[in-house]
C-alpha cells in the first residue's frame, strides 16, 4: 500500500485566470507496515477491552451485558448528536471499560441488598479514581481515562470525585453518565428489580444531575428498532 502525494508546478507569469499545470513532483511512500502496526494496535486495544469486560463482569453478576449495553447505545447516541469519530469511539470505548474502576472495590459492596453505610458509600465512590489510575498510562490516543474520571460528576456540582460542573465535564464523560444511569435503571439488581425505559427515561428528564441534550438523543434513539434492540439486547 502506498500514500502517493502530488505537487504541481504552476505557471504564474501568465494572470491568474489562466494558470497552469506546467509539471509536478510526484511523492510515493509505502505505508503498509504503517497500516499492519496500526491495525494490530486496534486489535491489542479491542483485546485488552474485551478482558477488562470479562473481568468487570466477573466482580458481580448483575453487571453481565451493562457494558455491551452501553456501548451499543452509546454509538447510537453519540451518531445522533454529531460527535466527531473521536467522540464516537470515545464513548464506545469508554462504555465497554465503564466498570473496570469496581475491580477494586470489595465484592461484598457491590452486591449488598442492604443501603451502604457513610463508609462503605465512600469506598463505592472512589471507582472513578480507580478507573483513572489503571487506564490513565495506557495509549488508546482518545481521552478515555478523563471520560472515566469524570463519569460521575453532575451537571450541577452535585457528583464525584472532583464536583465537576456543566461544561466543565468532558462532553463524553456526560454522554457516558447518562448511559451508566439508563443501563442501571433498566437491569435488575440484587435489591431491585428493573424498570422499564420509559420510566427511566423519565426519571432522567429534567435532573439537575444530567446534560437533558444527552437524554433527549437517548430518548430520541430509543424509540427507534435500533435503539429499542440496543436497549434490550444481551451479549
């Protein structure tokens, strides 16, 4: 494969109306060993994604399919609202390592029937900072760690770690908050069941703690085929 670049001569003595191609230099580079390291680093990453899946899902039971959840809304999502293929695969990405930060939490937490006490609240509270740590030296060339890190502020001031407010959060970190809430709302749990998505459609409309801009794209998806099989599909 070859990335073949073309510099033209002009003739600018005549006027301008009149330029012309007089010649040009043509440049030839091979870049298909360019294209083969390109290609298995995606493959590495999607690698190394799919195990953290895996590993995520393995701390609790009824995290199994959230990630895959939000990541095939996510796209969704993130197409309805114009985000650049950067923001896109952002999401994507982000959603599918969402959960990685609850590796380090005790199992006990994460599956407690019972409300968390003060101190078991703020252990559950630091998987961001977890997720952050882990995946903040890893290459991926997208801002996931910050994505991440910044998944649990609230629009207004009110969430974690940092209290983060409105535009102050990375854009995809807001999509990623508005998907992590959905997906939760519509599984079951093992102190509740499931809702449906109109009901959590709803309890998402007009919180303070959510960009609405995102709720309106998820809603707006979610009542297309696509959107609802996204939304309910498993793995």
């Amino acid at each position: 494969m070859y990335r073949v670049t073309l510099f033209p001569f002009l003739d600018s003595s005549e006027s301008r109306m009149r330029e012309s191609m007089r010649g040009a230099v043509v440049s030839m580079k091979d870049i298909t060993e360019f294209r083969r390291r390109s290609d298995r680093m995606r493959q590495q990453q999607r690698s190394l994604i799919e195990a953290f899946t895996r590993a995520e899902e393995s701390v609790d039971p009824y995290l199994a399919g959230h990630s895959h959840r939000m990541a095939r809304l996510g796209e969704l999502v993130a197409k309805s609202m114009g985000l650049s293929e950067d923001g896109r695969n952002t999401v994507v990405m982000g959603a599918m390592l969402s959960q990685v930060g609850k590796l380090f939490i005790p199992r006990e937490l994460l599956t407690k029937k019972g409300r968390l006490t003060p101190e078991e609240l703020e252990e559950v509270r630091k998987v961001p900072e977890h997720a952050y740590n882990l995946l903040e030296n890893i290459d991926f060339d997208l801002p996931i760690a910050r994505a991440l890190h910044e998944m649990y502020e609230n629009m207004d001031g009110s969430g974690y770690p940092r209290h983060l407010a409105g535009e102050d959060i990375l854009p995809e970190a807001r999509v990623l908050s508005v998907l992590n809430a959905f997906c939760a709302m519509v599984s079951s749990r093992s102190y509740r069941e499931g809702m449906s998505w109109e009901k959590a459609i709803a309890a998402l409309e007009g919180s303070p703690s959510f960009d609405q801009n995102v709720v309106a794209h998820l809603k707006k998806v979610l009542e297309t085929p696509e959107g609802l099989y996204a939304a309910h599909s498993g793995n």
